[in-house]
C-alpha cells in the first residue's frame, strides 16, 4: 500500500486576487471579440452570448473589488487590535 504527500491546502478563505483579476481581464478580452464578431457579422447569438459574458466579468471584478476591501478592513481591525484605535475604527472603515 502507498501514502500520500498531500501538500496543498484546500483553505477556501484565501483567495488569490492574481487570479480573480486575470480571470475578470481575459473574460473582458473576450466578450469585446465577441462584441466585434457580432457586430460583424451580424450575430445576435455572439451579441447575447457578450452581453452574458459582461455579466460574468461583472461578477468576478465585483468579487476582486470585495477582496480587496476586506483585506483592508480586516488590516485596520488588526491595527486597531494592536495600536488602540478601535476608537478610531467607526470613522476609518467607510474610507475603505
């Protein structure tokens, strides 16, 4: 019987914003081809399907932005933990 050198982590909590925002680019990459070829040849089917694609773009670029502003927030609730400006922490999280 073998064993199993089970070295990567399953953790969903992290999130590599690398990917979200490449994903979120090549996905605007496409939908602009599409929106082209439609144009071009007059494909309502490539035009629907861009428009569901910007749809998707949207999404992912909303999830990066939310990435983001979490990690943000989440640094200023460490810093007020450690340095005493939870006093501080009502005023400076709607400037993240």
């Amino acid at each position: 019987m073998g064993h199993n050198h089970h070295t990567h982590s399953h953790d969903k909590s992290v999130i590599n914003e690398g990917n979200l925002l490449i994903s979120a680019l090549l996905n605007l990459i496409i939908t602009i081809a599409e929106i082209i070829g439609g144009i071009i040849s007059n494909s309502l089917a490539l035009l629907s399907d861009a428009l569901h694609n910007l749809g998707d773009t949207s999404a992912v670029t909303i999830a990066y932005l939310a990435n983001l502003i979490s990690k943000r927030i989440t640094a200023i609730k460490k810093l007020s933990d450690t340095k005493g400006l939870r006093y501080w922490l009502p005023l400076l999280t709607p400037l993240s």
